[in-house]
C-alpha cells in the first residue's frame, strides 16, 4: 500500500507532527493526505479517529479522500482476515478504524 510512494510523499507521512500538504493540481495531495490519515491510525496507539482532521478546498476531494481511506482500510482488513497469524490488535485496530470511518 505504501511502496508506490515517492520519497518526498513517504515523508509527509512522518507521525509525530502535524503538517501541512501543498501542492498544483494532480499532484497527489488527497492521495497523501489517505495514506497519512491510514499511517497515523496504524501506527500510533494515542490516536483515534475523531482526533485526526484533514482539510481540503472542495467537497470532491473529500469525498474522494473518504472513498481511499475506506478502500486502504478495507484492503488492510481483508489482509488480516486471510492471515490469522498477525497480531491480534492489529486486527482489532484495522477493523475498528474501517468500521468507524466518517
């Protein structure tokens, strides 16, 4: 899910600060902001979805960002559900963020 970053894109999704996403159009700026949204959720304990606000200029990219977020969350459930192996948390986590979106 995250291979396909560029380098610049694999950094803003550094969580231990806010930040801000600026870019021209077709950049990519609503595909970061899903992937960061999804990293945040995975990978700090302390953080939970009404916690996490992400802005954009018009109500398509929002839309469209809700859209990603669910399908990286739904495709990191179904990677869980097919490995019973991974940590149990893990799945109760994905699961639950892919349940609570909004």
């Amino acid at each position: 899910m995250f291979q396909d970053l560029t380098f610049q894109q694999f950094c803003a999704l550094d969580h231990r600060r806010n930040m801000v996403v600026t870019a021209g159009p077709g950049a990519g700026k609503t595909r970061i902001l899903s992937h960061r949204y999804c990293f945040l959720l995975l990978m700090d304990d302390r953080v939970s979805v009404p916690e996490i606000l992400t802005l954009t200029f018009t109500e398509k990219a929002a839309e469209e960002m809700k859209t990603r977020i669910y399908s990286m969350l739904s495709r990191l459930d179904q990677i869980v559900r097919d490995n019973p192996g991974l940590e149990e948390g893990l799945r109760k986590k994905i699961h639950e963020r892919r349940l609570n979106k909004g």
